[in-house]
C-alpha cells in the first residue's frame, strides 16, 4: 500500500470505517496484494468512479471472491474521507479510537 504518499490526512472512526477495516483485512487474508481489488486497496485508487470501475472489470469473472465483491460494494457506503481513513487504519494497524477519544 502507499498510505506515506497517498494518505490524505483522515482518521475518521464509525460503524463503516471499522467494518471497512474488517472487510480490507479478510481481501488481504485472501491475496497479500488485495485480488481484484488491487487497484482500489492497495493503491488507493477510491474515488466512487474508481470503484465502480474495478466492480465493472470484475463482473462475471470467476478469480473475483465474494470477499472482494463484498468490501468494494462497502466502500461505495462510504465518504471519500471514510475511506482514506479505512485504508490509513487497515494499512497501519493504528487502533481505532472511538471518536470521543479523539478529541482527547
């Protein structure tokens, strides 16, 4: 991943961010270099048009997991801030603090 050059600053926490985290985490169980969603993942290519690229390349393809399938559409939930921020957390291991932490 590239979160030095490509992190924008981002640490929101919520429902979707975590459960963003979650879904990027089971992709990279599955291929360390994020499967077909590569693009979006591990090069932080996620901007809405992006997405919806990588799930337009990935339909009807049989090497696309369900996994995959699921964390893009997730994504798609998601502010373009969330999902820097999805991807800053899931890339560094940071802990996620609840949001009322942050401001501590």
């Amino acid at each position: 991943m590239c979160v030095a050059s490509c992190w924008r600053g981002n640490k929101i926490v919520n429902d979707k961010v975590i459960e963003a985290v979650r879904l990027i985490k089971e992709v990279y169980a599955e291929s360390c270099v994020g499967g077909n969603a590569h693009a979006v993942v591990d090069d932080w290519n996620y901007s809405t048009e992006d997405i919806w690229w990588q799930l337009g390349y990935n339909a009807g393809r049989e090497d696309t997991s369900e996994a995959v399938d699921k964390c893009l559409n997730h994504l798609l939930m998601l502010t373009e801030e969330e999902r820097d921020s999805a991807l800053y957390f899931e890339d560094t291991n940071e802990e996620m603090k609840e949001p009322d932490e942050q401001r501590n």
